[in-house]
C-alpha cells in the first residue's frame, strides 16, 4: 500500500517542480505595463478609454456653421436693401419725368399765348426750348446722358427770355436731382457687397431718401455686417 501511493505521487511532484511560482507583485506589474502601453502615455492624444477627443471637434464645426449661416443672413439682408435703393431711384426717376411730361403740355399753351405778344425771336426761342425738352423726355430711359444735356441746354436758353415757368423749371431740375440721387444709391449699392471701410451716412446722406424708418433699417443691416 505504502509503494502504491508513492507510486501515485511522483506525477505531482514532477508537474510541481517544472511549474514557475509568478510573484503577485510581478503579476501586478505586468497587468500594470499593459495598461500603460494601451491606455497611452499622457500625451492626450486619447482618452482613459482608447477614443480620440471629438467633442472640440463637433463644437468648433457647429460653431463655424452657425457663424455661416449668420453670414449668409447679412448678406441677404444687405441685398434686400440694394434691390430696394434701385427700386425707389427708378421710380422716383419715372415720377419726375412724368411730372415734366406734364408741365411740357401747359407750358406749350403759354408759349402759344406769349408767341404773338412778343415776336419772333421769343417763338424762336420757345420752339428751341420745346424741342429740346421732346428730345429729353423721349430719350431718358435709353441715354440719360443726353437728355440731362438737352435740360441743360433749356436752362441756357431760358436766359433772358423768361420762357420757363416756376413750376416747370422746378420739375426739370427734379429730374437733375433724381438722377444724383440714382448714382449715388448704385454706389451704395456696390457697397454693400463688402460693408467694409464705408461711411455709411454720408452714403446715406447722398441717397437723400428721405425715409427715415428705411435709414435706420439699413443702418442696422450695415452695423452687424462692418461692427
């Protein structure tokens, strides 16, 4: 019996000898190198958990998106203005036109009535005048260039001969005076594009527009697209 169990036991004792005790500090400190080989240096290229910091990431593209869209907004804002600053100059230009149009009709009668009175040469005279306000008014939409001449010339003519009425001389410098004001809101107009290095009220001033409601709306535009 003795034999039979020391017999039994020499397997044991050959499986313990060859097997290698593992202290539990170097075990630790195995356990202890591989997480510092996954978990990083602390160079903060990842975090604790081996993913990389996306959140600054996110935030930083939202914000660049929001302050896009903002952007966008201004500049449609800005466009909106432009588009009505040439809406009022064509139709403050068609309106003083018209006004001429208009006055040209009654001063005809007076001319007329002043011809017989005072001679040929003041008839020679109004015809001239007649002629030329024809020509201006005929011709203001395809060259406002010539046209303003041709008032121009009225004017000239106008010397000496008394052939203009008050009214009628109001209205032909309304129509010098729109056209200032239609240059000076083209190049608002391009100004607005970049709202940049603009003095926005003496642009405005320019304008004349007379709409004091329509400034500030502008202003307001302006003041968050050049701050």
């Amino acid at each position: 019996l003795y034999k039979a169990l020391q017999s039994a036991s020499r397997p044991y004792k050959a499986i313990q000898g060859s097997t290698s005790v593992v202290s539990p500090i170097a075990t630790m400190g195995g356990v202890g190198a591989t997480c510092h080989s996954k978990c990083g240096d602390g160079d903060g290229s990842k975090d604790s958990m081996g993913e990389e910091p996306v959140l600054q990431v996110d935030d930083t593209a939202k914000a660049s998106m929001e302050q896009k869209e903002r952007d966008e907004e201004v500049k449609r804002k800005l466009t909106v203005c432009a588009k009505n600053l040439r809406t009022r100059s064509a139709k403050e230009s068609a309106e003083c036109w018209k006004k001429v149009e208009d006055e040209l009709k009654i001063q005809r009668l007076i001319w007329q009535s002043l011809g017989l009175q005072r001679g040929a040469k003041h008839q020679g005279a109004a015809a001239m005048v007649e002629s030329k306000l024809d020509f201006a008014i005929a011709q203001h939409k395809a060259n406002i260039a010539s046209s303003l001449e041709a008032i121009d010339t009225c004017f000239e003519k106008n010397k000496g001969f008394d052939l203009i009425g008050q009214t009628m001389e109001t209205s032909m410098k309304a129509v010098k005076a729109a056209h200032e004001h239609s240059e000076a809101r083209k190049e608002f107009g391009k100004g607005v594009k970049s709202a940049k290095d603009v003095d926005i009220q003496s642009m405005l001033d320019a304008c004349f527009l007379e709409d004091k409601k329509f400034e500030a709306s502008i202003k307001a535009v302006w003041k968050v697209a050049a701050p």
